[in-house]
C-alpha cells in the first residue's frame, strides 16, 4: 500500500500513529512488540514525536517494546553516523524503556563480530517470534536516492544472502562496511514500513515501484514481506509515480 502526505511532518505525524496502532496490537496478541528500527534521517522526526509529544508517549507501550536496529554503520554508538545515535537522542533517551529491551548492534566491533554477535542476540531473544527467520512485528525502512534500503545497496554481496539473518556488506561506492538484516529477515517481518521524503529519492522510487524486476540495481525490490508493505511518501518523493501506481 502507498500513502502520500503533503509534508515530511504530516508523514511523520502518520508515521508516529501507524507504529502506535501496530505496538499495541502486538501488545494486545502477544505482551510484546518487537520493532526494528531504520538509520538515516528521515525517521528522526517520527521518533521524536514518538517520544515527546501526546497522545503517542503515553500511548505507546515503552515497557513492552523491544527496540532492534535493521542495520548500522560501523562506527561506535557514540559516533554521530550510528543509526543507534540517532535513536537515543531523538526517542529511547527520553523514555522509559528497559535497557535489556534496546537491542543495538555493536558496530564499534569489527564487521564480522558485530554481525555475529547481533545475530546471536537475535536468536536469544525470546520475544521475537521464530520460525526458521525470526520475526518482526514491525520494520522500519528508509530508502536512499540510489535505490538502498537498511543496508542493502545495489551490487553488493549481501543481496544474495540467503541463510544467514545478519551479515558484514561491503559497499564500494562509501568506500565502506556496513551491518545489515538481509532480505529474507526482513520479508518474514508482520509489518514493514517504508518511510520515504524528498525529491531526491522519487527515481529510484519509481524505478523500485514501475520498473521491471532488477533488484540487483533496485534492491528495495527484494522487500515482499509475508505482512504487509506500506509506502508512506511525501508529495517530493512520490513525485514521479504514475497514477496508477498511485491509485
Ligand atoms: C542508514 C539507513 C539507510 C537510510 C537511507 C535513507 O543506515 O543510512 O538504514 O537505509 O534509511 O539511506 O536515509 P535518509 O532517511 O537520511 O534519506
């Protein structure tokens, strides 16, 4: 499904209360709700709303919530490139979440270890459902003006990846690791949420959502959950899409 709002704010706005609606479904079927969070800039404002303004604080079940991450840089937390960073300081650092149930990924180990040790985590977490992939109630995506999403960029290796929930992806063109889920994890999640603004982005957007079947150059293409698929899109960002696409 693909929603479109006349603003970044509006998109947050929406953005804060469809997570909201999730958590506590979740809440409701399970005691829990698991949400991988996305990087980048464009959440930001989401999780800021999420964490200072009602009705989402008081609404939303920061006790029962497990935060995860759908991929780092690999910096330390503290670094101002860590996705983890940006989450702190926007919501997790001004609610009441438990600390055990904020689950980052150590990017401040080598690639290899970090992923690793994410992965075992995930595997140790008995909140997060598990058939053969674990699954998410809800994952979090942004989408970058080439195509990208968590950390999976056109032509590289972790596009393949088929067994393995987290792995180490070199990205030539940044000249530089990344930590990411894979696709498969990410298809078995119950939600995913696609958070998308900017004029930028609205190409490669239309290329993704009309273009033919090309994931190695479009790898948001790879993202056909089990769950369900939402596009929320500022005006800019969808400002390439046909009708139809958009109907
Ligand atoms: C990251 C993200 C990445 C991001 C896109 C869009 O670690 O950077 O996971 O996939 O969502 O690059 O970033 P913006 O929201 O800043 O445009």
């Amino acid at each position: 499904m693909i929603r479109v709002f006349d603003t970044p704010a509006q998109l947050a706005k929406q953005a804060a209360e469809q997570i909201i609606n999730i958590a506590r479904q979740s809440v409701i079927e399970r005691d829990s709700f698991t949400i991988a969070l996305s990087g980048g800039g464009t959440p930001r404002e989401t999780y800021r709303l999420l964490a200072e303004e009602n009705p989402y604080h008081i609404t939303f079940p920061w006790q029962k919530t497990h935060f995860f991450w759908g991929d780092e840089r690999p910096v330390p937390p503290d670094h101002p490139d860590s996705c983890y960073l940006m989450a702190h300081q926007a919501m997790l650092s001004k609610v009441p979440v438990s600390e055990g149930n904020v689950h980052r990924i150590k990017a401040e180990l080598s690639p290899e270890v970090a992923a690793a040790e994410y992965e075992a985590e995930l595997r140790a977490c008995d909140v997060l459902v598990k058939e053969e992939l674990p699954r998410f109630d809800l994952i979090l995506l942004g989408f970058g003006s080439e195509g990208h999403t968590a950390s999976l960029f056109p032509g590289t290796k972790a596009l393949a990846e088929k067994d393995q929930w987290v792995i180490p992806n070199w990205v030539g063109k940044l000249y530089s690791m990344r930590i990411t889920l894979t696709a498969p994890v990410i298809n078995q999640a119950a939600h995913v949420l696609f958070l998308v603004t900017g004029r930028e982005k609205a190409l490669a957007l239309k290329g993704t959502l009309e273009g033919l079947y090309e994931p190695e150059q479009m790898p948001a293409q790879l993202i056909q959950p089990r769950g369900t698929l939402t596009y929320f899109l500022d005006q800019e960002a969808a400002s390439a899409l046909s009708t139809e696409t958009l109907t």
